[in-house]
C-alpha cells in the first residue's frame, strides 16, 4: 500500500476571468472547485494508475466535509485525523492572458492534542504501508521537524519515504535522509546559498544529496525533463515536447509515478520514466494532479532516460 501524507489539504478554487484589474468588482466567468493539496493530488494519480493506496492528514470544518465527500465520489480511499479548525482554500486566478495568480490560505491551527492523535494515525497506518508519500506544506502549530520525525519511524520501520516540500521542513527532512526528494532549482539554491545555472551544476547538486544519504535525488528541469542520481548512478531523463494546458499538479503527478513505479519493483530506469509520463501527462489536462491512464502509457515510449 501507498500510504500519502497530506496535512494540510485545501478546497481549491479556480476562477477564470478576463482580466484582473485591482480596485474594481470582477465578475468570473467560471467557478471551479476542487479537493486540493499535494498529497491528494499524489493520492489521485496514484489511485488513476491503480495502485492499492490511501491519504491521510488533517481535515476540518465544512471545507473539510467537501474534500472527504469529494474524495469519496473519486474513490480514493482515506482516513483522515478531523480537527477543530477549518481547512483551507486556494485560489486560483486565471485570466485570458494566461497568467494565473493563486492566493493560498495558511491553513488551520492545529494543536498539540491533535497533533499527537495523527502521530498515532501514522503509526497505525504505517504498519500496513509499504511506501509512504509526504507532499506539501503544513497547517500553523505543526513544527518544522515534523515530516524528519515520520521520516525516522519510517525509517525504522525499513520502508521508504518519499518526501516532497519546501523550505525548512525540507532541510530538516533532508537531515533525516528519507528514500527520494525532488526540490526545484529555486529550493536547492534557498537551501544552499549556490547558483545553478547549467546541467552539470544540477548535477553536482545531485550528487551532493546522494552523499547525504538520500537514494533517489531528482531536480526538474521543467519542460527540459530532470536530472536524477539513484546510488551513485546519474541519469538525464528528457521529456517530449507538449502543448501544456495547465502544468499545476505536474510535480505531484511525478511523485505519485515515482511511488507508483517502486511500488511495482520496476527498475530505476522505468521508475523514472513513469514519473515523467505521469508529469507531463497531468500538464496536458485543464484540471491540477489528473492523468488519463492511456495518455501516460503512451508517453511512456516517448520517455528517454540516459546515463551521466
């Protein structure tokens, strides 16, 4: 079983607009609303491809009710932690220059007592796991240790975390040295300090990971495709040339591929490609972390993975 890790979901809501002038009243053309949050998005690819997986994290309030309902009508299975607060939305903006501005909400603030009732969860759940997905960012009162601190049970426990966040959660995520990690040349030059400007600078970055003890270590190179180290080895993963509809989720959509494609005990080679063909996949549909099964198995072909 996938065991996905989202703490702090999000109702998402999608406007489209003509144009966006601040000061003035606009009127949407269209609402769209959605269960959001990257590890539902993980969970929801994961479950298109067929994999035995469940999501869990922290949901609250009515917002709260929408995603499980909604999840619920997906089929993706679930056992959420319900807490006091009301779970967040996400905006997003889009208008038809093509620019999209998204407003993302804090999210809840999560006690103490809470917060040890999903320790718990996890702990239960973790048994039954057999890789365990961490993606996004968390609720206000979670402290930025926290995604370390599953890493090392999971750890323990001898099965792989694949960890997908940002800033100091994920240096200290890093320091817990869980299976995979995908940060962005942003993130790896916040957490660093270094400029990385060409290939071979991403790839020394990815060497780097693996030294510390990190198995799997991709950096996205966008539309470019990615470069990946798994034990010592470096690959260049290139990408087909695609008309994008909408490239939010295509991250998550990666992930969910990558646990995915350990899940079937493929090689790394065809681990990798499975990600990128779930990435891109996600790109070339209006809707943010949703791929259609066929359009994945026919990019997988399309895929090249070669050594560095």
């Amino acid at each position: 079983m996938i065991l996905v890790i989202n703490l702090n979901a999000s109702v998402d809501k999608r406007y489209t607009l003509s144009e966006l002038t601040k000061g003035k009243v606009m009127r949407a053309a269209s609402v769209d609303n959605t269960p959001g949050g990257k590890g539902i998005h993980v969970a929801n690819v994961a479950t298109i491809l067929g994999e035995d997986c469940l999501t869990t994290g922290m949901l609250g309030g009515k917002s709260g009710d929408f995603i499980a309902d909604r999840l619920e009508d997906y089929g993706i299975r679930q056992d959420f932690v319900r807490v006091a607060g009301e779970t967040r939305s996400c905006l997003a903006i889009i208008t038809d220059d093509g620019v999209q501005t998204e407003i993302l909400e804090p999210g809840p603030q999560v006690s103490g007592a809470e917060l040890e009732i999903f320790r718990q969860k996890y702990n239960e759940l973790l048994e039954a796991a057999d890789i365990i997905v961490a993606s996004g960012s968390v609720p206000r009162g979670v402290p930025t240790d926290f995604y370390a601190r599953l890493i090392q049970e999971a750890r323990a426990a001898a099965k792989p975390f694949l960890l997908d966040t940002s800033g100091e959660l994920l240096r200290q995520g890093i320091a817990a040295r869980p299976f995979f990690i995908k940060p962005n040349r942003d993130e790896i030059e916040a957490l660093t300090g270094r400029r990385i400007t060409t290939e071979a600078e991403t790839a020394a970055e990815v060497r780097r990971f693996l030294e510390q003890g990190i198995s799997l270590a991709v950096v996205s190179l966008g539309a470019q495709g990615s470069i990946a180290g798994y034990e010592g080895r470096l690959y260049r993963v290139t990408v087909p040339k695609i008309e994008a509809v909408n490239p939010v989720g295509s991250g998550d959509s990666y992930v969910a591929g990558i646990a995915a494609g350990l899940a079937r005990g493929l090689a790394v080679e065809d681990v990798l490609k499975l990600a990128a063909a779930c990435g891109t996949a996600n790109a070339m549909e209006p809707e943010s972390g949703f791929v259609r099964r066929a359009v994945v198995e026919e990019l997988l072909g399309r895929i090249q993975v070669e050594r560095l």
